[in-house]
C-alpha cells in the first residue's frame, strides 16, 4: 500500500514542442518519443528510491499549446507538491511563455492553507544535444529560475542527459519542504563562466549522468549525484 508521505505529485508544464512528454517518458519508461499528440494531458507513476527511501512519484504531463492552456485543471495546480517548468533552449519564447505558468501556480499558492508546505518549483532548459542552434544562453535560464524562486538543471530527454537526477533533485526539495527546512544548500560541479553544470553539447553523454573529473566515474549513479539544487 503506497503512503502518502512517500507520494510526491509533479506537474510539467511549459510550452508546446519543448520536450515535456519526452522527459516524462524518458523517466517512467526509458524511452524516447518525439510522437505525441501534444493536446492531451497524461498521467505517469514510477517509483524511485532516492537516499534509501522509496517514493512514488506521481506525473502530470500537462498539454502547452496555447490554445488548450484554458482547460488546465485547477488540479494541475492545487494538488501538486512540485511543479517541473520545461522550456527549449533552441526556442527563446519557450522561456518567455513560462511567466504564464508560473503565474498560474503563484495564483493557487495565494490560497494555499498555511498548515501545507510549500510547492516547489523546478526548471529544466530541454534539448541541450541541440546546442548548436541554442537561442537561450544557460546563465539566462538559470537567472530566469532565480528571479522565480526555482531550481535549474539543463536536461537531454533524447540522450537521456539530466533526466533521473532533475527528478531526484525534486523530490528532496519537496521532502526538505514537508519537514519544514529551508532547501539544502547548492552543490556542484560549476562552469566558472556561468555557475552552471559543465552540460555535454551534443550527444557525448548518453546515459544523462554528471560528469566528475575526479575518481567518481565508476560509482553508482546516487553517490554521483548532487546533494541539492542548482539555484
């Protein structure tokens, strides 16, 4: 019987085209799809055991075309523990189109009770094996998660980069959220230009995990993952 402390419900959201349905995919069934009919919400479940602890994370893929923005359930919204805000780094306006979701989860965070922690929120710029028609630098979609109180990890739903370890960064924000603590602080692997995470360009790093220049390449995949956010 699954508990209710170790369920989490996230919702993804962001514009049409940018990958929310790839990502969800590539998380629940390790696989890549590029052929959905980007009109219809969908719900996942997948189980993941994160610091020794099982969850049951539960998945709202949300539809983004414009046009079908005005039948978001107030589910979408109300019921979620954490919100995933996906844009497409080779889209500028993908990131722009996220102040119209944040929006909407910041309307229901007004009503929210006080006595329920609160919502987290989480950014991934999408696409990255498509760098070479980037339009959106990772500083400014980094800057953009700061000013808006999010996390940001660049992710790859087609090679799998930053896809298990964005989720797993979710859910320990929303577990320190329950237990009433600020969010871990940041731990990286840093770009001195940026303060990002050194993201592969192109396809080089087919199994999404975090490069470490160190003598961590050969160990599993949770003790190479970040304690916390990149915020």
């Amino acid at each position: 019987m699954e508990d209710d402390n170790n369920r989490i419900a996230i919702t993804v959201c962001g514009d049409g085209g940018t990958g929310k349905s790839s990502i969800s995919l590539r998380l629940v069934r390790s696989k890549w799809t590029h052929d959905y009919d980007p009109t219809i919400e969908d719900s996942y479940s997948v189980t993941r055991v994160i610091d020794g602890m099982t969850y049951h994370l539960h998945l709202t893929d949300t539809a983004g075309q414009e046009e079908y923005r005005g039948l978001w359930s107030a589910a979408n919204t109300r019921d979620a523990d954490a919100f995933l805000l996906v844009y497409d780094i080779t889209n500028h306006e993908s990131l722009v189109a996220l102040d119209y979701f944040n929006d909407l989860i910041e309307m229901e965070s007004e009503t929210r009770p006080t006595d329920q922690p609160p919502q987290i929120k989480f950014v991934a710029g999408n696409k990255v094996d498509l760098a070479h028609d980037r339009q959106v630098p990772s500083a400014e979609g980094l800057n953009w998660a700061r000013e808006h109180g999010c996390g940001f990890m660049e992710t790859s739903a087609r090679n799998m980069v930053n896809i298990e370890e964005t989720f797993a960064l979710i859910v320990r924000r929303v577990v320190a959220a329950r237990r009433g603590q600020i969010a871990p602080p940041t731990r990286q692997h840093n770009n001195a230009s940026t303060g990002l995470q050194n993201y592969p360009a192109t396809n080089n790093n087919e199994k999404g995990q975090l490069e470490d220049s160190d003598n961590n390449k050969n160990k599993g995949f949770w003790k190479k993952l970040p304690c916390c956010t990149i915020m």
